[in-house]
C-alpha cells in the first residue's frame, strides 16, 4: 500500500520520534522514506538556516537507511506546510508523517498550524505524532485500533488499518461509539446494531488476511471513547477517517478528529474521505 513515504522534519525531538514511527512503518511496507526539511522565508541567516535543514533532511534519511529503507534527504525553501503538499504529490507519495508540536509554533493542547494544514489538504493519508507519544526504546506496532463508524469516512480509513497491522503482523481493535441519549431508545438500539454490523464486517475483512480482531461497540462520546480505549488496550497506532467541508469552508477537519489528534497518546493516522478529493 505504501511505496513511497514522505516524513517531514523540522529537527525538533518530536519531528525526530515521528521519523522514528514513520521509517517502522516504511521498513514494514519496504518503501522509500522522503526525508524532507523546509527552510522558511525571512528567518535569520538563509545560508545557516539551509544548511540546518539539510542536516536535519540527511539525519532521518540516514536513520532510514540503518534501518534497512531506500531514503533521499530534500531541502525546499518556503511555508513549511505548502512545500510538504507540493512535494508529496512531485514524489508520488503515498503517505505523509508530520509531528505535531514542531518549530512553528503551538498552543497547548491545540494541533500545530503545520499539521493542521497538512491533515486538512492532503489527499494522502497524514500520520501525525504528538509530545510523549513514542518510546524510542521500543517502536513496535503490535496493536493498530480502527475508529469507525461505519461512515465513507471512516470505511476509507479501514484499508488503510488493515494494510498496517497485516504489514505489521499486528491486531486490529475495531472500535464503534454510539454516541446517542440514552432517552432515545430506538435510535440508540439502531446505532447499537449498527455499530455489530459495523465491525463484524471489519473483523471479516481482517480474518481474510489472517489478522486477529479485537471488537467493541461503546456508548458515549466519539473522542472520549476513542481517546480512553487507546489507553485503556496500550494500542500502538490509531487510524481514523477525517470528514471534510470544502468551497467557501475550505477544508475543516471534523469535529472527531480535531479533538482526537492533538490529545491521543499515541500516533494517529487521518485518512481524507474520498469524496473530498478536489
């Protein structure tokens, strides 16, 4: 599924952790790592930023090729989240790795402009890795939860999911919230069902590949559930799909996935639904 990864580096110790996470997941896939560092405009010394950057692109490309990875360092000059659009679509990308509290700025508990951007208009899928989200000493993916509800969205997310933890040798959690009033019954027994259905077709989809299946269908609310079952099982990856508005919104992550991201304690992967492609 992935051929090509591109993973974007500012040198920072959470850029250098999602390159960590981000050449395993090369190394499983056997595909090429695109280390790329983006010099910004009119920041101090050009010829000293530039070589920063290539430093820091030769660094991961480097931890690649130890690691077993066909690798290439590239330095561009601009906005850092338009030269990661711009070049995953040159090299032919198939995913983009980004970490979240990189070297442009960031409110507590609020995802960076950087990996905002990126989420939002890449057409690939985004993993992104926040602060305290890998243990260095152990980058393994063992456990690999799909967030789903059964939506395009999140049905996009699930080849996604289910290629990582079969490259991986990995479990699949499927997990469904119903996130419904308890007052309303019948809406709630409808959601209930639809959450089995849901993931039992999941847990098919994954027997066919020979994968384990852990399911569960909760009750509350998405991002609590979400974020409290990611803890709860030590998963290793969260997958989840992103639902977006375009035109005169442009495009807005979901409400889901906005509130996921910036606060799960492991890395998580956004996968675009297919009907916003432009």
């Amino acid at each position: 599924m992935y051929d090509d990864v591109l993973i974007a580096t500012d040198g920072s110790d959470i850029a250098t952790d999602a390159a960590t996470v981000g050449i395993s997941i090369a190394q499983a896939f056997d595909a090429t790592v695109h280390a790329l560092s983006v010099v910004e405009d009119g920041r101090g010394d050009a010829a000293k930023r530039s070589e920063q950057r290539e430093a820091d692109a030769d660094a991961v490309a480097t931890e690649a090729v130890d690691a077993g990875c066909a690798a290439e360092s590239v330095v561009q000059t601009g906005r850092p989240a338009s030269e990661i659009l711009s070049y995953v679509d040159e090299a032919d990308a198939d995913a983009i790795v980004v970490g979240t509290h990189g070297r442009t700025g960031l409110r507590q508990a609020l995802l960076g402009s950087v990996a905002l951007e990126v989420i939002r208009d890449a057409r690939q899928p985004v993993l992104t890795v926040g602060r305290e989200t890998v243990d260095r000493d152990s980058i393994r993916i063992d456990d690999v939860c799909l967030a789903t509800d059964g939506s395009v969205g999140a049905n996009a997310a699930t080849e996604h999911a289910l290629s990582l933890a079969e490259a991986c040798d990995a479990t699949i959690h499927a997990l469904y919230a119903v996130d419904v009033s308890p007052k309303a019954d019948a809406i709630r027994e409808n959601f209930l069902e639809h959450g089995e259905q849901t993931t039992a077709a999941i847990e098919e989809r994954a027997a066919g590949r020979g994968l384990e299946t852990e399911r569960t269908v909760t009750e509350g609310a998405a991002h609590e559930v979400i974020l409290d079952y990611v803890d709860a099982e030590d998963v290793d990856v969260l997958v989840m799909g992103t639902e977006s508005k375009s035109n005169l919104e442009r495009l807005v992550l979901g409400s889901v996935s906005q509130r996921v991201v910036p606060a799960a304690s492991v890395p998580v992967m956004t996968v675009r639904t297919p009907d916003t492609e432009q």
